[in-house]
C-alpha cells in the first residue's frame, strides 16, 4: 500500500487528490500524456487549488513503483468487471451512435 500525504489521500480502496473526488489515476494519467498541471486544474477545478495538482504529481514521482503497482491493479480489476459483465452489443453500438451525433435508432 502506497503512503499518502496533505495532497493524496485513500477512499474506499481508491486513491484521490486530497479533499476531491479526482482519482490520482486521472492527473496521473493527463500529466503522462502531456498535460501541464495548470491544464490539468482547468479541467477538474474541484480538486480546489492548482497546489494540490502539484502535490499529488509530486506525490506520483516521488513513489513511482507504488503508483504504477497500484494503477496495474486498477487495470486489473476493471478488466474483471468487464468479464463479469460484459457490454451487450447493442448498447455498445447505441452508444457510439449517440457519440456519433446521429439519431438513436429505437426498436
């Protein structure tokens, strides 16, 4: 189990920055695809103060080996539960309908 500190806290098994419900995942992973930590505020103004975006990226380089453990395990069990309950098809395709922008074909 990872520490945590004033910028990283752990709730019901998942961790989050600090006092927000943004997942550390979430800035972690937005930092590894280019994101400045100021970009990353804008996006998810709860987390409450661009410092604590700071924090918790400190946070991550500081336990580089215990974040990616615990995202591994994250993976992990997001992949069960889409075993377990698989997306029926149709819904997919609904879906990518509705994100298409075309209108919804009903039965």
């Amino acid at each position: 189990m990872m520490p945590t500190n004033e910028y990283v806290e752990v709730r019901n098994g998942g961790y989050y920055v600090a006092g927000s419900r943004i997942g550390l995942a979430v800035v972690f992973y937005d930092f590894q695809r280019g994101e400045s930590p100021e970009a990353i505020f804008e996006a998810y103004p709860s987390i409450g103060r661009l410092g604590k975006v700071y924090g918790a990226i400190a946070f991550m380089l500081d336990h580089p080996a215990e974040v990616k453990a615990y995202l591994e395990d994250q993976e992990r069990l997001y992949k069960e539960i889409q075993e377990r309950f698989p997306i029926p098809q149709e819904m997919v395709d609904r879906l990518e309908q509705a994100m298409s922008g075309l209108p919804i074909e009903t039965v």
